[in-house]
C-alpha cells in the first residue's frame, strides 16, 4: 500500500533549476527518513539525498552537494529535492524513496515511478 509519487521533472537548460515533489501515502510518513534517488538506463538506483524523519538532519551525494536541497513537509507528507545549476550528468530518472528506519538513509525499502530530468542545451 506504500505509495510514492513523483513530480516536477522535465527537460531544463544547463545551469537551471528544478524542484521535484513527492506525494507518500500508505505509510506513517512523519516516522521515516526519505530519500532520493537516481537511475540511468542500464544501472541501479545511485543516492542523491536524503533526509531523516523529522527533517533535522539531511545527507547529499558529493556529485549534488552544494548544488541541492531535499526537504519535507511531515503534515502534507511530502518530499522535495531543489536542484540548482543544473547539468547534463544530472540526466536521470528520479525516485523519491521510503527508507525503513528513521534516522538512517541509503537503505530505501520502496521507491515510486520516478520523473524523468533531462538537462541538455
């Protein structure tokens, strides 16, 4: 019953900026860290951020940090990943990811449909 749904992806320039959003249900939202993360045809998702469950504490991949920030809004139980100067290496399919514990990340349990960044000229 866990559901997650991303949004707010799309093509964008390099050096733009995005804010995907995702919309969890099924799932005591407020009691898990959240996570995004990445995938590109052919491989396994990659860690791009994630954020403990009462939204104290955040953690980034080097290849974002500086240049993004994940937040969550615990009474509308969504999750946001603000991305910044964006590049063509940030092309990916990106998941919003439920992590199984509340204060650990990098361990996703469940992970939505993803959407769909595309950063190119």
């Amino acid at each position: 019953q866990v559901q997650l749904v991303e949004s707010g992806g799309g093509l964008a320039q390099p050096g733009g900026s995005l804010r995907l959003s995702c919309a969890a249900s099924g799932f005591t939202f407020r009691n898990y860290a959240m996570s995004w993360a990445r995938q590109v045809p052919g491989k396994g998702l990659d860690f791009v951020a994630g954020i403990y469950s009462d939204g104290r504490t955040t953690f980034y991949a080097d290849s974002v940090k500086g240049r993004s920030t994940i937040s969550r809004d615990n009474t509308k139980n969504m999750l946001y990943l603000e991305m910044n100067d964006l590049r063509p290496e940030d092309t990916a399919l990106y998941h919003c990811a439920k992590e199984p514990a509340s204060d650990y990340v990098g361990n996703y349990d469940y992970w939505g449909q993803g959407t769909q960044v595309t950063v190119s000229s």
